[in-house]
C-alpha cells in the first residue's frame, strides 16, 4: 500500500506509515530545511531495506558529505521529497511529479493521503492575532488545496492532523467548510481529539485526527487500543551525557537503553548518538532555571513568573504568560506539549537536573516526540527545534496506520 504526504513537515506521521509497511509516493513540503529531513530520511530507509546502513552512519559521524550520502541511493528515492509550497500556480506541476512517480511504482492508485496544513494561523494563540474572517490570510485555506488531491487521486482513505483550535476557529466557520469540501469530494468524515499520551508517547499532546474515507465503502473510523503505563520521563533522559549551555556531546551515550527506548524502538544497540545539542543561556535564565527545578523538586509547584524576584524579571507583565519558565519534570509519565516555540527559547523545556541549568538538547526533544535517535535532522538548530515541536509524533503516527492498514487489507 502507499501513500502521498502533503504538508510533510520532518516526516512524523509519514514515519508511522512507513514503520507499517506504506510506501511513500511522494512527500511535499515548503520548507527547505525540513525538505532537507525527509531527503535524509528517505535515504536511511533505502539504505536500511538493501543492507548498508553502514553508509549512513559513516553520514552522521561526519565522515561522509551530505551529497556523497545521496549520491549512493536511486535518484528516484530523493525526487520523491518535492520542497514546494503546494498553491494554484504550483498543484499542475506537483500534481505530474506525482504522476510520474506512482508510474514509476508501475501503478496509478494512491491508497492513502496523509497530512495537515500548517497550524499556525489557527492555532488557540493565532487565532487571537487572525481570526478566520480576515481573508488575508491565506493558510486558512490551505485544507482547500488538500482536498484538491482527494479530488485528483481519490485514495480510498485520508488521516488529516491539525490543532484542537480548527474546530472552533471563526465560531466554527472554518471547520463547517472543510467538513463540506470533503463531503464533496465524496468523503464520508470524523474528526477526534486524540492525545499521544494514550500512544505511548511520554508527552501530553492532543490533536485533531480526521479521518476520511470513500462514501459506499464500509470503512470507519477506527478504535484506537490506549494503554496505561508505568514509564517516566526519566526514562528518556537518563542515558545521555551531562551538557552545560551551548555544548555539544555526540557519539557516545553515558548508560546502556532504558526499557522505555528498547521497547519503542528509540533507541537500539546500533544506533550513534546524534544532535545532543544545548542552547546557550546567559547566566540569568540560569538563575531562574535554578529557581524552577528547586520548586518543582521541593514543592511539585510549578513557577509561575510572580514567584521570579523583581531583581530578576526581564518582562513588566505579571499578569498573563506566568508559566513561561517550566520544567520537564523527569518524575511524571509525561511531558507537556512540545510545541515549536522551543524554536525562540527554551524557557518552556527546561532539563530537570538541576546540575546542567539548561533547557532540552535537540536529541532529547526529539526523544519527547518518540522519534528514533537514528532519525537526523537537517539544518541549524533553530529550524530543527521548529521542525520537532509542529511534528506528530512517530508512535502515534504508528498506531494509527495500523489501525488503517488492517481495515485496507481486509
């Protein structure tokens, strides 16, 4: 069975479907340096499925370049990433990459499409900047173009990920109208709040999962098996070396997997740490981290700006935004959202040893979204903290292709 990715973003959702045996026609995505992530990616698997995973570990040691990493697998496997914005003037051309690729696959049928439009600009914080009645902006209409491919390749399914935001945004306006394009692109629909904790992922995450398929069809909706946990975020923290602000430790963990890691396929006995990269902080953020992790590990109370001494605030505004300093509390099941202002700061994701007086390394967020450490990101660290905090989340995505999987092979 395949499956096309639109608004791919670092290839979350695709990674679940890929994990349950989809193959990916075509992933498309804007942004060049997530672009970059999903070539990466698609080379990994490539190389994994012919054995050589060994050329891609020398890549993340830094022994090979980047174009001498893609220079070893079918030119095929890199066309298939298309970094377009997906617009009127750009979907004909899209639309005949496509083409050619499911030619190249030797079939004309698109069994999946997958994806959500980027969120921002519905988002519960967006939507107070842009509501959806001012038609300016032109990602409120993005699902549009969404369902233009429903219209072209007419997949027997689609999975559609957005923010809990889109259901109310513009007094329900908006979501009335993407219900009634897919409705009439002859799509029955649901829509679910779904949270990743109920997946397995050690963060407390909901999201929007909309579900559509062919009208006639006896496809449904699927029931989702939960399941309760004992595992803690330390679970995920443990086995990676100490980091003071703007250091870097890569290639070697500091202990062997927590259970945790083993059993979700995080991380493995082959894998090389990569992308343990902290953000610099000056040293009155770190007073205030201090001030954080002490309150949490005495009190279990959480900072709120007011506590801060008024030496120390930055920012005159007490009364909105208190919780702008949290802890990743290594002592609960899961994590607070992880969302892409990490991207600005790291305020929100502060590591919870007090002994570092950091926030998050780049590897440990990703470990939050339950990517594999074998999953590399490419650009700078800013672009790559954005692309972590807007990705679903890769065991969440897993569960749910499951689930599509079995209903597509009966």
């Amino acid at each position: 069975m395949n499956f096309i990715d639109l608004f791919a973003g670092a290839g979350g959702l695709s990674e679940g479907f890929i994990r349950q045996g989809f193959e990916p026609v075509a992933h498309i995505e804007m942004d060049a340096y997530a672009a970059q992530t999903l070539k990466t990616r698609a080379v990994y698997h490539y190389l994994k499925e012919n054995g050589r995973l060994d050329v891609y570990h020398r890549y993340l040691k830094n022994l090979i370049t980047k174009e001498e990493l893609y220079g070893e697998v079918d030119p095929r496997v890199l066309k298939s990433v298309l970094n377009r914005e997906i617009s009127d003037e750009s979907i004909g051309e899209i639309f005949q990459t496509i083409d050619e690729s499911l030619n190249n696959q030797g079939t004309s049928s698109v069994d999946v499409l997958i994806g959500g439009p980027p969120c921002q600009a519905y988002s519960l914080v967006g939507r107070a900047r842009d509501p959806y009645n001012k038609e300016h902006d032109p990602r409120n209409y993005l699902y549009r173009q969404y369902v233009k491919f429903l219209e072209k390749y007419k997949p027997k399914l689609f999975v559609f990920e957005n923010v809990p935001g889109i259901l109310t945004a513009g007094k329900g306006k908006l979501f009335d109208d993407v219900q009634r394009f897919m409705d009439d692109a002859g799509y029955n629909i649901e829509a679910r709040i779904l949270d990743a904790s109920k997946f397995g992922v050690l963060q407390k995450r909901r999201r929007v999962i909309l579900i559509g398929w062919v009208k006639g069809t006896d496809l449904f909706y699927p029931e989702f098996n939960y399941y309760d946990h004992n595992y803690l975020v330390s679970d995920i923290l443990k086995d990676m070396p100490t980091l003071q602000p703007g250091e870097t430790k890569d290639f070697m963990y500091s202990a062997s997997p927590s259970e945790y890691l083993r059993k979700h396929a995080i991380r493995s006995d082959d894998d090389i740490l990569v992308q343990h990269i902290s953000r610099p902080h000056n040293d009155h953020d770190r007073e205030i981290y201090r001030l954080a992790i002490g309150q949490w590990d005495k009190e279990k109370k959480r900072l709120k700006y007011t506590d801060v001494p008024e030496k120390d605030r930055t920012h005159s505004n007490i009364t909105a935004f208190l919780d702008r300093f949290k802890v990743v509390a290594s002592d609960l099941n899961y994590s607070h959202t992880m969302v892409a202002h990490i991207a600005k700061d790291g305020h929100y994701y502060i590591h919870p040893d007090v002994n570092q007086l950091r926030s998050l390394s780049v590897r440990e967020a990703a470990r939050i979204q339950s990517f594999p450490d074998n999953f590399f990101f490419e650009g700078p660290r800013t672009a790559i903290f954005t692309q972590i905090g807007n990705a679903v989340p890769p065991l969440m995505a897993e569960c749910i292709a499951e689930k599509i999987k079995q209903m597509l092979e009966k």
